[in-house]
C-alpha cells in the first residue's frame, strides 16, 4: 500500500500509464470482451463474475471467444505472479 497517509495521484497514474494508447485499446479490448459474455448470457452486470483472457492481453492474448472464460471476481484477481509482481 505506497499511499496509507498521502492521496493517491490519480491524474498522474492516468497520464503516465491509462491514458496511453495501449492502455486505451486494451481496456477497449476487455470492454468489449465484456459485452461480448454478456450477449452470450455468460455473464451481467452485477453478478461479482470477471470476464478472463486465458491468455492475458498483456502476453499476446487476443480478445476472441476461444481466449475468453468466466471466472469469480475472486479467483481471477489473484494468480501467482514473478517476484517482480508481473504474471507468471
């Protein structure tokens, strides 16, 4: 936790790294892998579900059906990672 006593510097965090424009079409990517599931009835909104890239974007993963899988809020935002924090 770097911000227990301090604000966290949300305008820098998006002009350093979410407002890029991988991050742009990343989100674009799982945004839409969103409404995809839903439309399939897989997930909806409210339903504590996450809509997971068996391969993660970030590897090289791709944003189609076949990559796609339901997973608890839970499960899919806890995995084993490198020591340092990047994904195994």
């Amino acid at each position: 936790m770097p911000y227990v006593n301090k604000p966290r510097p949300y305008k820098k965090e998006y002009a350093d790294y979410q407002g890029t424009e991988v991050q742009k079409k990343n989100r674009a990517k799982r945004n839409a892998a969103r409404r995809d599931m839903e439309k399939a009835g897989r997930v909806s909104k409210g339903d504590g579900k996450d809509v997971d890239h068996v391969k993660p974007l970030s590897k090289g993963g791709g944003a189609g059906t076949s990559n796609l899988r339901v997973k608890s809020a839970s499960a899919n935002r806890s995995f084993a990672r490198n020591k340092d924090s990047s994904v195994k």
